[in-house]
C-alpha cells in the first residue's frame, strides 16, 4: 500500500493595501462622482516655512451618498474612468446642513 500525500490548502493571495486619504467633499453634482479636495502640510525646503497644499481627486460615490462639505474617507482602485482613480470609503463627519428654504 502506497500512502498519498494529503492534498495541499489552497493558497490565498491577499490584496495588497490600498492608500487611504481624508479629504473634503467640493463638488457633488455629478452623477456618481464626487470632487474631493485633501489638504496637507509641508515644509518648503529652503524656507522651512509650514504650508499647505492640496490635491483634488474624483472619486467614485456608487451611492451618491456624500454631499458637498462633507469629510470622507477615499480609497485608491483601479482606473474606473478618465480621472476616477479613487473610491468613496465612508463619510467620516457630515457636513451641517443649511437652512431649508421656506
């Protein structure tokens, strides 16, 4: 009788991280995307004076659940258009809401 060697466990590949950013909702009126802006601080090089810069970014919102003034969390993903590169996440903090018309 010849034993067999126990059949191995499949191997499971994990994801990779994805870079995660917080940023602020700045357009919303598009279907589907979202304009965020993340701001950052660096310190110049020669100067050494602090200041900020920031980057806008597309991000695709599948739920149109972020509006603008909102604080969200965006994700990097693979290239969903022509300048989507980024997926909403979460909302982290909802933008106050503005008084209703009457």
């Amino acid at each position: 009788m010849t034993k067999t060697a126990p059949a191995p466990a499949p191997v499971v590949e994990e994801r990779a991280q994805r870079k995660t950013l917080e940023g602020v909702v700045v357009s919303d009126k598009m279907d589907k995307t979202r304009v965020v802006r993340v701001t950052r601080t660096v310190r110049h090089p020669f100067y050494q004076k602090v200041m900020t810069k920031s980057s806008k970014f597309h991000v695709h919102d599948e739920g149109n659940q972020a509006r603008s003034g909102d604080l969200v969390e965006i994700a990097s993903t693979r290239p969903l258009s022509k300048l989507k590169r980024w997926r909403l996440v979460r909302v982290v903090k909802a933008a106050p809401k503005a008084a209703e018309a009457k």
